[in-house]
C-alpha cells in the first residue's frame, strides 16, 4: 500500500478487525510504501496520528 501527501501526519498504524496492531511505521516524506504481503488477506484499518487523527478501512486480497 502506497501513502501519498500524508500532510499533518506522523505516525501510522495497520490494525486487524479486533483492533491489534499489525503493521506501524513513521511517516517520513511525502511518500509512504507499506508492505502487506506478510499479512493475510481480510479487513484492516489504516490509522493516521499526528497533529490529528483518522481511521479508513482497507481490504487486503
């Protein structure tokens, strides 16, 4: 998953459907790769920090 202009970011989190943190990473630059392949395919949810806050869903198949 690729993370473009990620403005007032600075951290980011993939969570499974129970909420658990797969995936975090710092978010540096205005280009973010995620690698996912070691994740199984279901629902996520991509979580942005920083100066606020947002939670969009993802469907990894």
């Amino acid at each position: 998953m690729v993370l473009t202009d990620p403005a007032g970011f600075e951290n980011a989190n993939i969570l499974n459907v129970t909420g658990q943190i797969m995936l975090t990473q710092k978010i540096v630059g205005q280009t973010n790769i995620f690698d996912m392949n070691t994740l199984p395919n279901g629902v996520y949810y991509l979580q942005l920090t920083g100066k606020s806050s947002i939670t969009k869903k993802i469907i990894k198949f």
